[in-house]
C-alpha cells in the first residue's frame, strides 16, 4: 500500500504565511495601486508604474492562490514554492537595481530586502520539502 508522504509542516506554514502575505500585497497592488506604490516607496508612479503596479498584484495573487490550494499536496506545494521563490529572487535583484536610480533608492532597497526575505525563507521551504 502506498503512503501519501505529507508536507514538513514548519515549512508548509512558512509557504502559506509567504502566500497570504502575496495575496495581501497583490490585493492592494491591483485595487488601490496608488496608496501601495506610495506605501511601497515609490513617490511618482506615471501610469506605466501603475500598470505594471497593477500586473505584479495580478501575479502576486494568483501565487498566493495556487499556494493556497496546493497546501495538501506535497508536490504541489513544492512546485508553487519553487516558482515563488525564483520570482522573489528576481523581483530583489531588480529592485536592487532600481535603488540605483535617482529617487528610486529607498523604494528599491526595501523592495530587495524583501524579495530577498521571501527569495530565502522559500528556497528554505523547497529544501525540505524536496
């Protein structure tokens, strides 16, 4: 009889703490884009910025939901973890680049600070649930 191998439960709660976060974040990204590119650091948003304000919420939250609804299969789970933690990764190191842009600096630093959090505490996840 096969059994159903389950998922390490500190990382599966860390994973649905990072989605519930992503789902938050995405949710004020794409419905009050403004306020959260303001609370976000980012003073000027053109409406450029807010489209691609409101494209990242998009992104954000269909993560979070695919972690929600994977959070009972272990294999799931640990693709959705795999591709969160690669987009964490790659939204740190450009807005680390951001911070290198005049009026951009505060912004991007927390930005990449963050991303690199979340780029950890999910490449941590993956390894135990891998």
């Amino acid at each position: 009889m096969l059994r159903r191998r389950s998922a390490d439960p500190l990382a599966r709660n860390a994973l649905l703490a990072i989605a519930a976060g992503r789902i938050a974040i995405g949710m004020g990204a794409l419905f009050a884009t403004e306020p959260a590119l303001r609370a976000l650091g980012f003073r000027d948003a053109d409406a450029a910025a807010k489209v691609l304000g409101r494209i990242t919420g998009e992104r954000d939250i269909a993560l979070g939901a695919l972690a929600l609804l994977a959070r009972d299969e272990p294999a799931a789970l640990l693709a959705v973890a795999t591709a969160g933690a690669a987009v964490d990764a790659a939204d740190a190191i450009s807005l680390g680049s951001a911070a290198r842009n005049e009026g951009l600096g505060a912004a991007g630093l927390v930005g990449a600070l963050s991303g690199s959090a979340a780029a950890v505490v999910g490449a941590w996840a993956v390894r135990r649930l891998a």
